[in-house]
C-alpha cells in the first residue's frame, strides 16, 4: 500500500517565466524552451577585469568583517556567474526526476523570497507588528474602530484596492509558462532517505504532502488544478493550498518564532520576540487543519501515514479523528526539550494531544524520547513509560531512532570532475595548513560566537599554530538576528585585527552559503570539523565529513594529512549519541574546554585518528538513511498491529464449553485471580472499597473443594493483613499483596502458611521516608488529599480535592504531574516508580515486583509441591529455586538486530518491567557466584520431566492495566507449551488487553463461570 509521507514543504516547487510569457503548452516546460544563459564574467562592473579569486598566489590582505556580499567568492574564484547577471539563476538544481542527492544541511531562504526560482511575492497584511506593546494597541483600535462602524467601510475600500492589485498579479502567473523544479527549500535528509528507501523496495509507493514553498494565493484555481494534476500523475506529490496569510502566521511567526527556540532551550521571552499565541497561534492550527484535510481527502484503507517535524505537532489527532483506524507515525527532526522549558508554552496540552494521536512517535536521541516521556506524564498526568504513553483507550509507543544519510548517494556525488577541481585548488591554497571547517547557521543555536571564541582563546594561547591553521567558517541564515550578527562580528574584527597578517588569514569567515561541491570539497581536505551547537537534533554535517575522509580525493602527496580527521562535536546534538567514542566531545559553553579540543585535534597520532575513525564510519554505515527508514516502517507496523491485536473489539468473548473442555481434561489446575474489579466489584467507580463479597467468597470455597487438583490464588494490592482479614474463611487460599510484593501460599492443610516476601524490606524502608516527605508536600497544596503508607508502597489519593469542585481541576491535575514526575526522577536509583491512576492517586511502588513476578513464583513453587520436592525456605529466593529459574523475569533492551526485538524500544535504552512484552532471566542479587543466564526466558524455563509435574491448567485474570503484564507472562507459557491449557480472562471495560479472551458480564460472569467449573 501506499506510505503517505506529510512534510511541510514538498521536494517539488514550480518555477514560473519571467513575466507574462504566454505558455505555448499550457503547462509545464521543458528545460529546452529556456534561452541559453549570457557568457560568464569574472569580474565585478565597477572594477577593472582582473582575476578575483581565494585562491590567488600573491598575499591576499583580510576582508572587513563588517564587509557583506552576497557574491560568492568561491563560485568567482572559477569564474561562474554571480548575482550581477539578472537572467542567470546560479544555484537552480537539475531535473527533478533526475535529482541525485538533496543538501542535508541547507540554508532554508525565507517563505516567498526565493533568489533561484521566479515565484509570487508574498503580499500577507495584518502580520504581527515588531513589539508586543504595539501589537496590543493595535487590536484595541481595532475594537474601537468597529464600534464606531468604521471597519466595515474600510474593509470595502481595502478589499477594492486588493481585488485589483491580485487580479494583475494573477493574470502574469495565470498565463507564464512553468516548470516543475526540486524545492530548494524542505528537509534533504528526508528527501534523500525516502529516495533511497524507494529505490530499494523499502517502501513501494510514495505519495508527498506538503506546501510548495511560495506564496500560492495569486494563483487561480485553474493554474493551481493544473499544478496539482501534474504533481500528483508525474511526481506522486499532492499539495496542500493553504492561505498566504494562514502559512505566514505557521510558518514565520509561530513555527520559527515560537516552537523552534523552545525546541531548543531558547524560551522567547522578550518583547521583540512577536511570541504572542493569541495571534499566531490560529494559524499554525489552520495549517495543519488544512494537511488533515487533503490527507483524509487521499487515504485509502491499508495506507501508512508518516508525519515529520514540529510544523505538524497537531496532525496526528486531527488525522486521527476522522481515520480512528489509521495507521500514524511522527518523527521530530528537532530536539526535544525538558518538561521544564516545554510546560512554558501556552498550548503546551493541545500540543501533547495533538502527537499523541499517533500509533508510534520517534525521536532523534533516546534523551529527547525521554524528555517527551516526563512531559506527557508531568503536564497530561498519563502514565509514562520507557515504551511509550498510556491513554485512556490506547498505548501510543515512544521510540528513538537516529537519521543517517546515504553513503553511497554521497559518494557518487563526490565523483563528479567539479569536487575534484576544488579539492586540488583548496589543496594547492593551504598547502602545509592545517584547515578546520565549520558550516552553521548565524542564530541564537548554533553556537557560532561561543566557537569563535573558543578559536580566538586557542590562537591566543598556542601563538605557534597561528601561521599553520585556518579555519573556515561557512555561516548561513536568511534571517539574521542582527544582535546576534553584530555579537559575532565583534569577535571575528578581534581575530583579524590580531592574528592577520598580509601573508596569512587565521579565520575565513563567509557570510554566505556555498555550492555543494565547495562543500563536499572542503569536507574531503579539512583536518578537523566542529560541530558545536548549543542544541540540535541530528547535525548531519559529521555523517558527511566522515564519508568525505577517506582520503580518496586528496593527492598521494597529502593522503596521510588529509584523512580520518577528527571530528569536536557537542555534546547537546544528537550526532553525540551517534559518534558515541568517535568525536571529541565538548560542551560548547565551556570556551577553554573547546579551545584544548582543537588543539588536541590538530596534535592527534595517526593511530588514535583511524581508530575514532573506524568507530565513527561504522556508525554511519550501520545507521544509514535507508535502515532509518526500514526501522521506522517495521516499528511503526509492530506497534500498530500490537494495537489493532490488543483492540478489545478483536479480542475473542470467553467460550464456556471450550472452558469446559480445558477444565475436564486437565489434572493439575492453578487459578491466579485479581482481587479488586474481578472478583468483587467497587462499590462505585474510582472508590476504594468493594461491595460486599460474600457471592465471591463462597465461589472460592466451592472452587477448592470441588478437587484437591484445583489451586487458587488471588492477587491484590492491598496489605498482607487485609487479604488475610478478607480471605480468613477460605482456609487453604493463596494470597499475593501488594501487586507481588508478598506470597502466602496455597496448601491443602487448614492452618494457613506462612507469608513469604518477595521484596526487600530494608530497601523499601530505605525508599519510603523520600516519598513520604514528596508526597506531604503536596498534600499541604492539596486540601483533601491523604497519603496511604503500605509496606512495599505508598499512594497519595487526591480524587476527592478535583471531584470537590472548590479547586480548580487543572490546577490539581498540575500537581499531581509534577509530584510522579518529582518522584520519578529521583527515584530511579531504588528501583521505584510513581504510576498515576484513574486520575485520582498517585502509586509508588518497586519497579522489580509487580503481579506477573509474583504469578512466576507461584508457579515454581506449585511446581515444587506437586513434584513432591524439598519445601523448606532458606530466605525468599532460594526456597522456590529462583536463583537458576528464570521464572523470576525483569526486562531488558535486547539485540537491535534480534528479530524478536521490540521495534518501539528505543537501542540501549532500560526498558519498564511493568509494561514491556520482552523478558530475560536474573539471577538473585545475593548469587554473584552464579552464571548470567541466556537472555531468551524459553531457554531457561525447565521442562516437566520423570520427577516434576507442572500444572497443566492456568487461568489468570484481572480487569486493570497491572494485570496485563500477567496475561503476557501467561501468553508466553502457552506459546512455548510448558503450560498445556491457559485461560488469560480480562473482564474490565477498556479498550485494549493482552488477555485472550474478554468477559462482558465483568465480576458477575466471572463467578458464574468459576461456579460452573466447580460444579463439576
């Protein structure tokens, strides 16, 4: 089926002629019916011809850092053309169908103004003016103007002079010629990956949606149905049509100004910021109403939707409630910040809700997946973990999975005749130089002044390098912060006023972007790269230099000089998680630290650089572009069919004959049922006591004496003494409390057993006092809200501050998130976890015991009793045989290339035993003298033989979210067939379970099925 990629900007944009040039066609061109460009000139009109170029022998004095160009010097350096030929377009790419390779790393000109295609000018109005305190007396003129009546009038008069300056501009472009070009602006990375992935069979069919990257609203609705049918039948790209106005109140003034500097710590608190919500906001929602619309418009049954970047935070939700049944990933490009920078945004819910519409969100690094995972859970007070986010009807898997590029596209780029001329050129100017090379955009971000810096303290500290190095600082924007620019400015007139001379330039600083294959040329010499942002997602710029250090380009000569350079990159972009061992790591912050790392770059051995180098080269190839893809569409496919097989809706009503039937024809039968929900019903929903169980307690007592064959356990999470208290007329019954923490169990005898704990006392009374003191804090903020202390856990219950109506609900709900998210951060070295539940109490309980842990021991030891083996307990592991069993489980982050590995799990990272479906044995943490076993759980467990007998009937059931790890355990022992016949039962009112079979009739069907077995 067809795999619907929704990016912001198409990889298509249209070029139209110059002006009012009738199409002979009607549609679009060919690159022949274009007149051939003029002759080249090398030298600028007011100066007299002469050779211009950076690579002249004779001494070249520095340039004037405050000097601007928008000449290219390396493009004049070979005499191309430059901007004084108006009818040469330098910079346009090839034919779309026959586009190589997109720029990763590209500078993104601003919406509407494009210097390589002829495209409509934006005419926006009502834009936001430069100061919040303007924009404010602005919408009050407005509201005076229209009480007065003055507005309607004035409209009249606008919309007239509008009507006719729109009916000129549209006449042009109605009847210009066009073409289809590739979009200078948009995502290359992505471009390129999906080409690949394309080409490889990955993914069959493609199907882009997005906007075309100019102004659209001087088009008619003639030009823009002919656009729209070319794009769809020649290059399977369907555009979205979106207002002027809507995309540059998205795009420009939220996007950009608002989302883009939180995305990256930069909070955008100042009044020239134009970071007013209420303005810019309705637009950035238009803009994505309007991609839900075309989508939905496009979509077939089976098609898989991937959306990517923050532009479309809202699209997953809006997609997802027209479609329910859609299947939806979303991969942020951008970093992604803490709970702490996030929750500064006004829309921060709509934001969460909106990507949570999709079945798999992916991040670039496992720290941003992170991040996402504590801000859903401290701003939606959702329970969050390692895999994903739990909502009320569905799981929506978390992931982390790093971008590469495509070795082999980058390599056939660099065999072109041009790279190889500059490489020699570049080769020749700074022989016996050593050459850093740099290529950032100018902003708040990049980290440019900080680099600067960081090489104006090394020259000054290593005045021997300053005649040997040069580092070229490429510096790209479109729209420059002019604080920013006059920051950088400073630094680099101090660097040249100090360090140049006639002979030699330290630092090249180019104000401009350069073509690709100055670019590719200059990742091929340079011995060392510096990639120092502040904050980014995936820079990249190091997966290209690495490909580019072969040596393969440089002369025989230099070879030994000019590969396998190192590369100094920050620690705060996600090429750091990738080059993990590769890369000098600096925190771009800490000037001194970044000036040894040059220096420690230039001195480096031979040795120490190829293996960095082999390290860093793997790692490009293992996480190229294409497995990017591969990884996206099998995880986004598992988690989707994990979802849809989860449904409630697929999951199979219990069948009481073929009940019946396992019943009979077993010997040995083991029931392990949940307390609360299944067996007794609440008193009312979301209470804390349950109605009277007098039905349940001598449905139990009948189950047990209708065979000694027939072993019962319930598990709760209440404390040991209150099961006892509940249960003291079912003599014999095995009890589990506190979800696992504590067994007592079954036996035939009339006195009952003693308990057994599972957990460690001494670490929970470790533990306990921190949550105690959190959750008092809280509890003083909340009036009403109580705190329950339990032997292995403590719950703060503040249902009845938010029903009471005297405090606001968001307010409490606010809170509530902050006191899990407090807890969960400082509580992971003990092994604890604060789960929120039903939205009225917060549970902190151990990470290591939960119910399905509890349900293993209790089939080891039934094993043991029925095999008539040694019962005796020397302490709580070694009575049932649990150091060599692996039936006590914990989860862990197996072999990305396992086939049975988890695709929503992120690599390396731990991975919740509570909510994860892969397992592998732990030996007891009192057993270090024992082997560590294999990590499949198959492999461990034991096998009946002549002198052991397992049970070989198990029903488990439960109606809540931590009775689902248990029916996975139970589902595992049926697929392997240890266990002969299992029954895993859900009987609560959900939308989603792992049980294989449902009860609608919920407590009262239950105890009228166990009736029916016992009456047997």
């Amino acid at each position: 089926m067809t795999t619907i990629i929704c990016s912001l900007f198409l990889p298509y944009t249209i070029d139209f002629d110059s002006a009012n040039t009738p199409s002979s066609t009607g549609g679009a061109r060919s690159p022949v019916d274009l007149a051939p460009p003029p002759p080249r000139v090398t030298s600028l009109p007011h100066e007299p011809a002469r050779p211009l170029s950076l690579f002249a022998k004779a001494a070249t004095p520095p340039a004037t850092p405050s000097y601007s160009s928008d000449v290219d010097p390396f493009a004049r350096a070979l005499g191309a053309a430059t901007k004084d030929e108006p009818q040469q377009r330098p910079g346009r790419p090839a034919n779309p169908r026959q586009l190589t390779l997109a720029r990763t790393e590209t500078t993104q000109p601003q919406w509407g103004k494009s210097k390589v295609y002829h495209q409509p000018k934006p005419k926006v109005q009502d834009v936001p003016p430069s100061t919040i305190l303007n924009y404010a007396r602005i919408q009050e003129e407005n509201a005076q103007r229209a009480l007065k009546g003055l507005a309607k009038s004035r409209g009249r008069q606008n919309t007239q002079t509008n009507a006719r300056t729109r009916s000129k501009s549209r006449g042009r472009y109605d009847t210009a010629a066009w073409r289809v070009q590739p979009a200078v602006q948009g995502n290359g990375a992505l471009t390129n990956a999906i080409k690949a992935a394309s080409e490889n069979g990955t993914l069959e069919t493609v199907t882009w949606v997005g906007t075309l990257g100019f102004p659209t609203d001087q088009l008619s609705a003639d030009r823009r149905m002919e656009i729209e049918q070319t794009l769809e039948s020649e290059n399977d790209a369907l555009p979205v049509w979106c207002t002027d106005k809507d995309f540059d109140g998205h795009y420009t003034h939220y996007a950009h100004t608002i989302l883009w500097p939180v995305f990256h710590y930069q909070i955008p608190d100042h009044p020239k910021s134009k970071a007013f919500e209420d303005h810019s906001w309705k637009y950035y929602v238009k803009v994505n109403e309007a991609f839900a619309e075309r989508v939905v418009k496009s979509y077939k049954t089976g098609d898989t939707i991937w959306i990517h970047d923050y532009h479309l935070f809202l699209l997953p939700e809006l997609i997802r409630k027209k479609i329910p049944d859609a299947r939806i990933g979303f991969f942020l490009h951008a970093a992604f910040p803490s709970s702490e920078v996030f929750r500064c945004l006004a829309v921060r819910k709509q934001l969460l809700e909106g990507v949570l519409g999709a079945n798999l969100i992916v991040f670039q690094a496992p720290e941003y997946a992170h991040h996402f995972l504590t801000t859903c859970s401290r701003i939606l007070v959702l329970e969050a973990t390692e895999e994903g986010v739990q909502l009320e009807d569905r799981f929506v898997n978390v992931s982390s999975v790093p971008m590469g590029v495509n070795p082999d596209q980058l390599q056939a780029a660099r065999g072109t005749p041009g790279v190889k001329e500059w490489v020699d050129s570049l080769t020749e100017k700074y022989k016996d130089k050593k050459i850093i090379v740099a290529r950032d955009k100018v902003d708040n971000i990049r980290g440019v002044r900080q680099k600067l810096l960081a090489y104006e303290l090394f020259l000054k500290d290593n005045p021997n390098w300053v005649e040997k190095i040069v580092l070229i600082q490429v510096a790209t924007s479109t729209d420059i912060d002019k604080d920013v620019e006059m920051a950088i400015a400073d630094v680099v007139t101090r660097i040249d006023s100090r360090f140049s001379t006639l002979a030699h330039q330290p630092l090249v600083f180019l104000k401009q972007d350069i073509a690709f294959e100055q670019y590719i040329a200059l990742l091929s010499v340079a011995d060392a790269l510096m990639l120092t942002p502040l904050r980014d997602g995936m820079n990249l710029t190091g997966h290209e230099f690495v490909i580019c250090q072969d040596g393969k380009l440089t002369k025989a000569s230099d070879a030994s000089n000019k590969k396998h350079a190192p590369m100094i990159i920050s620690e705060f972009t996600g090429s750091a998680t990738v080059f993990e061992g590769a890369h000098l790591a600096v925190n771009p912050w800490d000037i001194r630290q970044c000036s040894r790392a040059i220096k420690q770059a230039l001195e480096m051995g031979q040795e120490e650089r190829d293996q960095r180098y082999d390290i860093a080269l793997e790692a490009v190839v293992q996480k190229n572009a294409e497995r990017w893809v591969e990884q996206l569409r099998s995880r986004l496919i598992t988690a989707y069919n994990g979802h849809k097989h989860r449904g409630i809706m697929n999951v199979p009503r219990l069948s009481y004959n073929s009940l019946l039937s396992q019943y009979k024809n077993s010997e040995n039968r083991l029931f392990i049922l949940d307390y609360e929900g299944t067996l007794a019903a609440w008193d009312r929903p979301n209470q804390a006591t349950v109605s009277s169980p007098q039905r349940m307690i001598d449905t139990m007592v009948n189950l047990l004496a209708a065979s000694d064959k027939n072993i019962v356990y319930v598990t709760s999470g209440r404390a040991p003494n209150e099961l006892e208290n509940i249960f003291r007329m079912v003599p014999g019954i095995g009890l589990i409390a506190e979800n696992g923490c504590f067994v007592r169990p079954f036996t035939t005898e009339f006195q009952a057993e003693e308990w057994i704990t599972l957990a460690n006392e001494e670490e929970c009374a470790n533990w306990k006092p921190g949550v105690v003191n959190i959750f008092k804090y809280y509890e003083e903020r909340l009036e009403g809200a109580w705190i329950e202390e339990r032997l292995c856990s403590v719950r703060l219950h503040y249902g009845n501050v938010a029903a009471s109506g005297n405090v606001d609900p968001e307010s409490v709900h606010r809170q509530a998130g902050e006191c899990a998210n407090h807890i969960n951060d400082s509580g992971n070295a003990a092994r604890v976890k604060a789960v929120p539940v039903d939205n009225r109490m917060i549970l902190v309980e151990l990470m290591d015991h939960n119910k399905m842990t509890a349900a293993a021991w209790v089939l080891r030891w039934e094993t043991k009793r029925i095999s008539g083996l040694d019962m005796t307990p020397s302490h709580r592991d070694s009575a049932v045989g649990l150091n060599n069993s692996p039936l006590k489980l914990r989860l862990s982050s197996p072999n990305p290339e396992d086939e049975t590995y988890s695709p929503t799990s992120p690599p390396g990272a731990p991975v919740n035993m509570r909510e994860s479906s892969y397992f592998e044995a732990r030996p007891a943490a009192t057993s270090a003298d024992l082997p560590v076993p294999s990590t499949s759980v198959t492999s461990q467990l034991e096998a009946p033989t002549s002198d052991t007998t397992m049970p070989d009937f198990l029903m488990v059931c439960g109606d809540s979210r931590s009775d689902e790890i248990m029916f996975k355990w139970a589902n595992m022992l049926a697929a392997e067939k240890y266990v002969k016949e299992v029954v895993s039962l859900y009987v609560g009112n959900g939308s989603a379970t792992e049980a294989t079979a449902t009860l609608s009739q919920g407590v009262t069907g239950l105890l009228t099925a166990l009736q029916k077995l016992a009456s047997l």
